[in-house]
C-alpha cells in the first residue's frame, strides 16, 4: 500500500498545479517592462517617411502605444472601438505599424479609420521586439516619465478600456 502513496500524492500534485494553470488568464502575461523605461526608438512615420518620432519626443504626456498590423484579423476587431475612443481625446494613441508594407499599413487606416495621433513604421518589427511583443495586437500604456504601466495583449476590449486602462490614465494624468 505504501509504495502507492507517493506516485498518487505526486499525481495529485501535478494535477493541482495543471489545474491552477488552466485558470490562468494567458493575456495577462506579466511584462517585464512594467514599472520600467520604455525602450528607446526612433522611426519613420507610416505616413510621412521622411518625419521620425523617438521616444524622447513623447516624454512629458500620458500616451498609449498601440501595436497594429494590417494583416491581423484581431486588430480590425478592437480598431472600432479604438477610433471612439481617439474621438474623445482621453489620451493620444500612437500606432506601431508592424511587420507590414507601408502601403498595406496606409490603406488599412484609409478604409477602417485612423484612430492615431501618429503610427510608427516597423517593417522589421524591432521596435515590436524591444517591446516584446509577442503578435499583434498589444496595448501599451506609457506615463509622462517614459515608464511602461500598462501591456495588454490581444485586442481590448470595452471591458479592458473601461475597466483598466481609462482609470490608469487618470491616474497617471492626474499624479503628474
């Protein structure tokens, strides 16, 4: 009887574990970047190639950096939702076009709409990798010191807006 009783208590320890595994929620990987310097960049806008943005000129704002592409079907279902929300001005929203051709990116926001103050170009998806961006479409949430707050992967939704990433850039509007 004894030589049953550590296979079963091994067993019910893995299926412990995998059963709290599975409740997991997997767009809530934690970023190691939160709490810390979004990374430094500097790229050519999606519309105007010869302009660039860098970090440094975002510094001083609450900003939102929205990973997009227009090959992802996951990006057209939050990209409603996102030019209400540049309607009403709670924050400027930049976009990181990503892995994708400038005049696929440029057409995209000519049909669905340009919820972007402006949209970095990253056709290599360097800037996505310094991020860490596992696909598209992410969310980041950025204070006036530069610093990550927020990342949500997958497209947000009015629950996610609403729920936590509206009240975050209060706060940090308001801690500035």
């Amino acid at each position: 009887m004894n030589r049953f009783l550590l296979p079963l208590g091994a067993f019910l320890l893995l299926a412990l574990f995998l059963a709290l595994g599975l409740r997991l929620n997997p767009r809530e990987v934690p970023s190691p970047l939160i709490d810390k310097p979004a990374p430094a960049f500097q790229a050519s806008t999606l519309a105007r190639p010869e302009a660039t943005i860098k970090r440094e000129d975002l510094l001083g704002k609450v900003w939102v950096l929205n990973v997009w592409a227009s090959w992802c079907a996951a990006c057209r279902d939050e990209h409603a939702l996102l030019v209400d929300f540049s309607r009403r001005g709670v924050a400027p929203i930049y976009g990181l076009n990503y892995k994708d051709k400038r005049e696929d990116g440029l057409g995209w926001l000519g049909r669905f709409g340009n919820p972007y103050t402006d949209t970095l170009f990253d056709p290599e998806g360097r800037i996505g990798i310094d991020y860490g961006v596992y696909g598209v479409p992410e969310t980041f949430v950025i204070d006036k010191a530069g610093l990550i707050r927020y990342k949500h992967i997958g497209p947000v939704t009015p629950e996610v807006l609403r729920d936590k990433i509206e009240p975050l850039l209060r706060k940090l509007d308001a801690n500035a």
